[in-house]
C-alpha cells in the first residue's frame, strides 16, 4: 500500500491482489470502475479531512491518473542513529526529518546521504535499511506538486555536532532518544508521522 497525503488528508493505493484494511473510508474507488482523473475535483481537501481508498492493477497508471495536473518530483532523506539518539530537524516551525530533491542521475539513497550531510551538517552516515516510500503534495514555485520520498534509516558513529543548514530554512538540528520522540510528534507533518510509524523498531 502507498499512502498520499493532501494537506491533513490521505488517500491510500492498495493493490487489487491485497485485502481491504478493516478500517472505514469516505470512498472507495476501483481503478477498472471509475474514471480517477476525476477524483480530486471531488474534494475541498484545504475544509475536510478525508481518508480515501484506490483500488488500482497498475500503481502508477492510477497515480498518474489521479494527480495528472501535478509535477511529480522525487526525494530522498532518512532518521539517522547514533548509539541511543537520532537526528531530526526543525524547519519553518516544524518538526522534520532531513531530505531533499534527487539530483540528475543521482540513486535516492545517494541523495539521502548527501542531503543529510548537508542539511545537517555531518559527514558519513551509512544506508542500514529502506524504511519506506511516502507521498505528499504541496505547491512549489506556484506549480501543484506531488513529491515522492524514500526514506531510509542510517546508522552514524561521527561526531554528534551539528550544523543547521540555515539557507534551506533549518532553524535547529537535535538529537534525542526514542523516548523523546514525541517532542517530535506533537509538531509535525502526518507524513512524518506515518515515516516514525514505520520506523518505530529501527
């Protein structure tokens, strides 16, 4: 299953071979049934909260169908571990994980690394594992944009000081236990909510 977030909505693309989540939607929609072009004419996402569910047999067809209007662009950032810490950002008054864009020809867990050495201001944190892929929309430079992100968990063993990367607007760089990570949650994305979730074993 893939996961969109449209402001504080979600709609979730499950594969036709998988199970429903036994969970309620305001709608349903089958990829074969319903024209999904469509779809988000639909909605005031900026008034409601929604939780929708697409049914799909081609994950990116549907995707592209959906957000047709959109400029997709990808990304890439991660949690890093040091010992019992990891490493977060605060960026326009929230709470976040360091990522950014991909650059040309660049693999998302190469553009993990660097974003993170860059935005926070270390050197050398290694892959571990892919924790997983998220989606979120937003309007970059006027444009309706869907951003896909893949988030990896690293491990690091540099030093602990770090350096904010003030020109991409990251006001603090902390590192705190995971007991401490609802410092993080009270003040953040539902996307990044969804990254800890799925990174809560690591």
């Amino acid at each position: 299953m893939y996961k969109v977030f449209i402001d504080n909505s979600i709609i979730e693309f499950l594969d036709s071979s998988e199970e429903l989540p036994l969970r309620q939607y305001d709608f349903v929609y089958n990829s074969l049934e319903n024209d999904l072009t469509k779809l988000l004419d639909q909605f005031d996402f900026s008034a409601s909260n929604y939780c929708l569910l697409v049914v799909y047999e081609d994950f990116e067809m549907a995707l592209n169908q959906v957000f047709q209007n959109y400029e997709f662009m990808d990304a890439a950032g991660g949690i890093v571990k040091s010992k019992l810490r990891y490493l977060f950002i605060e960026r326009h008054g929230m709470w976040d994980i360091p990522k950014g864009k991909l650059d040309a020809h660049e693999q998302p867990w190469e553009a993990a690394i660097r974003e993170i050495e860059e935005e926070c201001g270390i050197q050398g944190p290694t892959i571990d594992h892919l924790i997983g892929i998220t989606f979120h929309t937003y309007s970059y430079m006027g444009k309706l944009t869907i951003k896909k992100n893949w988030w990896y968990a690293l491990n690091y063993s540099g030093s602990l000081e770090v350096t904010p990367q003030e020109e991409e607007s990251i006001t603090q760089a902390i590192w705190i236990e995971k007991s401490e990570w609802d410092l993080i949650r009270s003040n953040t994305y539902d996307s990044i909510l969804e990254v800890l979730e799925l990174a809560k074993d690591f």
